[in-house]
C-alpha cells in the first residue's frame, strides 16, 4: 500500500529559511548563502520522507516567497513596471513582485483560500506575453534524483492559476482571465516535457478551485485544459490534488472526466462528503489518493477511525488503487514535535506535527498492507482516550455562560450615528483622524528582552521598565508625528494571538509550533485543547500606563474572537461556533476592564474574520452570523461615548460588506492600497457605509515609503466615495515588519496628507454650498 505528502513546510525546524531571506533582504548574505540554506532544507524533507517509507514525495513544494508567485515566474506573467527583460528571472525581480522596492509597489497579497497563508496575486491582460522564464520545478526533480530520492513534481494546475489571478491596472474588470489558457498551455507543455526527459513518472497538479462553486464555462477550462495537455503527459501518471472542502458533484463528474489523468487527490478531513460521491461514482482502474490525516491541525489522527474509513474504500477502488495521503499540504501545520520539551506530557501526546503526520500516513498503508505496528496504534488509541476524559477540556461554568448567550443578537442600544456623535465630544478629533492600526517596529533589542524575560535572565522589574521605555518612545515619536489617535505599539507581544492565548485559560504553547504566512513572516499559533476563560485582566495596565504618558486618545488594542480561533489550532471535538463564543465572553471582560481604567478607544481587530468564511457558498450565512455575533458580544456593554474600532485585512471584503456593516463597530480600518484599492469599489456601487472608516492608505508589507502626494492621491479617491466625516486616515496593517528608518518617513508623509486635505478641504467649503459626498467630488476634481 503506497503513501504520499502533498506539501510540505519549508521554514525549516527552526525557521532557517526565515533567517536566511531576512539576512538577504538587509544584504547580510549572498545570494548562494540563501541557496544552499535552501538546497540543505530540500535534501533534509526529502530525505526524511524517503526514510519514513513515504512513496509519493512530492518536489517543487519549496518555495522563496509563495508557490503561485513561482508559477508567475515560471510562466514570466512579469507585470512592465518591474522592467525586466527577458532570460531567466532572478532574486531581484522575483522579490521586487513580492516585497516592491524603493520605485515600485509590490503585487497584490491575499489569503490562500481560508488558512492563514498568504499569496502573491497574478496580475493579467491580453497583453502579456508569457515565456518559459522560471525552471525551478525541473531544477528541484533533478536535485532530489541526485541526492537518490525520487519525487513528485508539483505544479500549479493551469486552470486553479489563472481563477486565482486577476486583471492587471488598466485592463478591464470583465476581462475573462480563463481565455488566457490557450497562452499558457504551451509552457505547461514545456515544462512537462523537460520533466519527462529527465526521468519523473509521476507529476502533480493542484486544482484547489475545483471544491469551488464553479459555473459551467470554468469547468469546462479544466476539461479543456487537460484535453489539450493530454498527448503532452503520455507516458506520465498524473495526479490532479484537491484540498480544503468537499468537492461538489459537478466538479466531481468533471475531475473524474479528465483526459490524460490517472489519479485523484481529495481532502476527506474537510471534505467528508466527497467520500459519497467517490462510494458512487470512482472511475475504473484510477488511483485515489485519499487525504485522511489533516494538513492544518495538529492533532493526533484517530488512526482506527481513519483505517476503518480506507479499508471501506479499498472495496471501491481496488487494493493497488488506494494511495494513503494528507488532506492538503504539510505547510500548514508546524514541523516537528520532536522540538518541544516544555509542552505538557499529557496535551503532547494528543499531538502530531508534520513530522509525525508523515509518520501516521506511512503507518495507515502499512496497516493497509497487513503490516501493522500495533504498538503505535495502541499508543495512538490510548491517546485518543485519554483527551476525550481529561478533565482539564472541560470547564462547565464557562459552558454554561456561553449557552446562556441564546436569544439575544448582543447589539449595543444606540445606534451608529448617535454614538458617534457622543464620541466626538469626548473626543474632539479633527476631520480625517489619523492612527495606526497597532503595532509598531519589533526590533532586535526589544525581541532580546522578551527572550529574556521568558527564559528568566531578567527580573520583571526590568522587564516592565525596558517595555515602559519602549511604550515612551513610542508614544512620544507619535506626538512628533501629531498623530490624533495613538497606539502603545505593542512592544510586550510577540504575536498579536499568542500574547492573549497565553493569558487565557483553555490554551497551549509550543516552542517551536512555528507556521508560514508570508514570504518570511511565520506565526505561532496557539492550541484551544480546553473551554476557554479569562483569569485575570491581559492589557488594562500596559493601555493605562501608555495613556498616563499623553492627553491623546490612546488606544487598547486586543484581538478579536474570531481572529484568535481563526490564527489558533482549534480543538477539533467540538463545533468551532462554540469555541468562539466562549472567547468572546474572555474578551468582553477585558473590555469592560478597559472602559473602566478611563481607556474610551479600544480596538478589537478582527483581521481573520473574511479568512474563515467557508468555500462554499452555502455554508456562508451560517459562519458570518456566528462570527458577526461574536464580536458584538465583546462590545455590547460598554457606553456610547467608548470608541470601538476594529480592523481587517489581506482578504477580499467586497462580498461579505453588509456582514461587515453589522458587525456595529464605531470605526474600521481596512487594508487597502495593497489589493489596488479594490474595497472602493463597493461603495462606488453605492453601498451606504454610516460608521467611521479607515481603509489603508499604504502599504505596510513592503519597505517602499510612499510620497505625501501618493497619499493625498488616497485619500482623495476615498472622498469621491466616503463622506469626510466617517473618514480616517492610516496604514493598511500593523507596523511590526517594518524598520523605524521605514516607518518614520512614511508616517510623516501620511500626517502631512491627512494636513493637506483638511487645508483643500476647509478653503474648498466657502466655494461650495454644497455638503456631503457632492462636496467630496468637487474636491477630488478641484486638487486634481
């Protein structure tokens, strides 16, 4: 019985690959230094899965910055305003498409369907000429054959590419990105055949868009496309991977139809009903790679559950059909268990990471084959056991309060509108406010005090007065900047989940859990094992000692409940809503807290509240009203005059608006500039929007620091659709990634827009009898 791994992570164990880019980026290292990091890391994963029995290896996994962006390349979708030329593409354009630099903005970057990993987003038109320009997937099958391992080349599948992309600056909105696909076909084919002619027998398409609700015409392009690839694969067995969701019987009919394919790949973790559809319809003599231990949680696989699950399939498809696999890839877990020696005995052992879960799914088609190691799988049972009794899961105050949560929608009593009136009396704000959504530069002192508190080399006095220091510092650069509403700058988190997970109860931590979200920006996320409470207050004295330090409003800044499940490991023996609403309760006590330590702006960010919307569209209306009201629940309580912001960002917003709307927040800050400004839209189709908002007026995840013109620019397009009253002016995202000699300039500029259009504004009103959005229009004509 054969095994495979559809991906797997590439920050190495230790975040080595992180370390390398990070080092390359500030020109501490070469570009052969980050190679053969890289090229140490590849041989290790494949060594290690060859070692543990895994048959399917896959290659091309391994990514610099993200796997679509190494399809662009490939396909040498290079946007003009990178200036290249031709040839194969360097470091230099590939990380200029990722980051920006100092003349040009990065692409776009979204989230990878609902996880928390982010993609550089395709940028295309008519007129792009694609070329063969990036031969990475052909590089790395060579260098794992080399090395004795012999590998699965993973590709991008054509038709997934081209839905995932969208139509560059200046083409139009309606333009069909799927007739696109008779131009990128003959690369494909290129790349296929040099593959073949260096010895691969099998290769690997990922088409996640298929467990999409896809119209007749997209699923026509995959029939189309692998119709058109077929003669090109002869010779070749070939899986088409799926992942994230149940695959709908349409585009199930569609799968099993292709030409030239002879395998299947289906997430049957999250995509438990695809298992009817395969009991009903399998194709004769296919492979099906059965994706039954789960690529994004870390939990132990319930090894009886999911043999009794395969054995049942081997009676449909055929004993030497069946193929033992994960649900998705590897990246989306942390690496190895093998690394946490402080982890509780007991939580561990419910535990598996990428390392074991490639352990499990070799065991599964061992015990498939009638070689079962009984010893593992009893240790696997008892284990099972042993989480479901545990009494540290369970907590019955905190069960019942949420259940006491029923037959209330938890709004606050005043409407919007009213509210902010109340506020801006406390408040007294110009017009077009400005702040920053949070955080502020993580610098290497201020990650050694954190290190040192934690490993205790340094008492907690020192620790508070080296955080006092650095909340100083930056409270006072802010009043430089006369920023109106300022932030703490969170120097005491490392991560804006972690920090509030290790103050809750119902909560683990890893040492080295770490997870990839973007380029070389990696996570930590917490584990919910447990019912989860709030024992004590988290941030009330960090805000309170931030704000004794200016008259400006200050803000308290905590996570919301959607957010911290969404960027958390989430127990999986109970439904997600459930967990949430407990969390919602933990985090209305601390804002409550808050409001009564004097703190009358408290931001409660809900940046992953779109990430966790379901793929299907179906299911849509039942996440959005637990989610939506989940976040009310934390800010029902408190009085008209407390400012409640919230922010989002790196999703697309367009479609879940009115959610958006009802949430009731005072004040939203949105990422913006980054995705082109494409939330504009849905207020130019004449969405009415009464609350404060703030959508981001640069971008934040690259070290290009905009011009006060560009800003004005911004903003000015956001007057032609928002009303100057409801208007705030900030960054698209939070200020950790980036350096103080980055963000002291592109603050500066941002204060000194926000300045020039209250001017334009104030000598534009005599002019013009004319209020609102009329007014807004006559001005964006007026400066331009």
């Amino acid at each position: 019985m054969a095994s495979h791994i559809v991906g797997y992570p590439r920050m190495g164990p230790k975040r080595e690959l992180k370390f390398a880019l990070e080092s390359f980026w500030d020109g501490k290292s070469s570009a052969e230094d980050l190679q053969k990091v890289s090229a140490d890391l590849r041989s290790s994963i494949w060594k290690q899965m060859s070692q543990a029995g895994i048959k399917y290896i896959p290659s091309n996994t391994f990514s610099y910055y993200d796997q679509v962006l190494d399809t662009t390349a490939m396909l040498g979708a290079v946007p003009p305003r990178y200036n290249w030329n031709g040839g194969e593409i360097g470091f230099d354009v590939y990380f200029s498409m990722a980051r920006g630099n100092a003349s040009v903005p990065a692409m776009e970057m979204t989230k990878w369907f609902d996880t928390n990993y982010h993609f550089i987003v395709p940028e295309l038109g008519p007129d792009v000429k694609f070329s063969y320009a990036s031969h990475k997937a052909v590089t790395e099958y060579k260098e794992a054959k080399g090395l004795g391992v012999e590998t699965v080349p993973v590709l991008i599948g054509p038709v997934s590419y081209l839905l995932l992309s969208k139509p560059a600056k200046g083409v139009a909105k309606t333009f069909s990105l799927l007739s696109l696909l008779p131009k990128i076909l003959p690369i494909y084919k290129e790349v296929i055949s040099e593959l073949k002619a260096a010895g691969a027998s099998w290769i690997q398409f990922d088409e996640p868009l298929l467990v999409m609700d896809l119209d007749s015409h997209k699923l026509h392009a995959f029939s189309e496309a692998y119709a058109e690839l077929e003669s090109t694969l002869s010779g070749l067995n070939v899986l088409v991977e799926t992942y994230f969701a149940d695959v709908p019987a349409e585009a199930f009919q569609t799968l099993t139809s292709l030409k030239g394919v002879t395998a299947y790949g289906f997430d049957l973790v999250r995509g438990t009903k695809t298992l009817e559809l395969i009991k009903s319809g399998f194709p004769a003599g296919k492979y099906l790679f059965a994706g039954v231990v789960d690529g994004r949680n870390i939990w132990a696989n319930d090894l009886a559950a999911s043999l009794s699950v395969l054995r049942g399939l081997e009676g449909v498809v055929g004993k030497d059909k069946l193929v033992v696999s994960t649900s998705c890839s590897l990246l989306h877990t942390a690496v190895d268990l093998v690394n946490e020696n402080k982890l509780d005995d007991e939580i561990k052992s419910w535990l598996a990471f990428a390392a074991q879960k490639v352990v499990e799914v070799n065991a599964l088609a061992k015990a498939l084959a009638g070689q079962k190691d009984e010893g593992f799988f009893s240790a696997n049972a008892a284990a099972q056991a042993s989480r479901k009794s545990s009494p540290r899961v369970t907590n019955e105050r905190v069960q019942k309060a949420a259940a006491a949560l029923k037959g209330s929608d938890h709004r606050r009593a005043t409407n919007v509108s009213a509210r902010l009136d109340a506020q801006q009396k406390k408040l007294n704000l110009p017009i077009l406010p400005t702040t920053t959504i949070g955080s502020f530069p993580q610098t290497i002192e201020l990650r050694r005090v954190r290190r040192e508190y934690k490993a205790k080399k340094i008492s907690e006095e020192e620790y508070v007065a080296s955080i006092k220091e650095e909340i100083n510092k930056v409270v006072k650069l802010q009043e430089e900047l006369d920023i109106d509403v300022l932030v703490h700058g969170e120097p005491e988190r490392n991560d804006m989940v972690e920090y509030f997970g290790e103050q809750l109860s119902g909560f683990a931590f890893t040492a080295n859990g770490w997870v990839q979200s973007y380029g070389s920006r990696c996570v930590k996320p917490p584990i919910i094992y447990g019912d989860v409470s709030r024992p004590k207050a988290m941030t009330v004295f960090w805000s309170s000692l931030a704000q004794s330090m200016t008259a400006r409003p200050m803000k308290g800044m905590l996570t919301g409940p959607v957010t911290i499940l969404n960027w958390s490991f989430v127990r999986n023996d109970q439904p997600r809503h459930e967990t949430c609403y407990q969390i919602a309760l933990a985090i209305k006590d601390e804002v409550e807290d808050l409001e009564k330590a004097g703190i009358n702006v408290i931001q409660i960010d809900e940046a992953a509240l779109r990430e966790g919307l379901p793929l299907r569209k179906s299911e849509h209306a039942f996440y959005l009203d637990w989610a939506v009201h989940s976040f009310r629940i934390t800010n029902c309580g408190v009085q008209d005059t407390t400012q409640i912001h919230t922010h989002m960002c790196y999703s697309n917003f367009n479609d879940i608006i009115h959610s958006i709307i009802d949430m009731d927040a005072d004040v939203i800050t949105i990422e913006n500039s980054r995705s082109d400004e494409k939330l504009l839209s849905v207020f130019r189709e004449g969405v009415k929007y009464g609350a404060g908002i703030g959508p981001g007026v640069y971008d934040i995840h690259s070290p290009r620091i905009p011009s006060t013109e560009e800003i004005a620019d911004r903003i000015n397009k956001m007057l032609a659709v928002l009303e100057t009253n409801i208007l705030w002016v900030n960054p698209d995202c939070g200020l950790k990634t980036r350096k103080y000699t980055e963000v002291k300039p592109a603050l500066s500029n941002m204060v000194a827009a926000a300045k020039l259009l209250r001017t334009q504004l104030a000598s534009a009103k005599p002019r013009l009898a004319i209020s609102g959005r009329k007014s807004m229009e006559y001005l964006y004509w007026f400066v331009h």
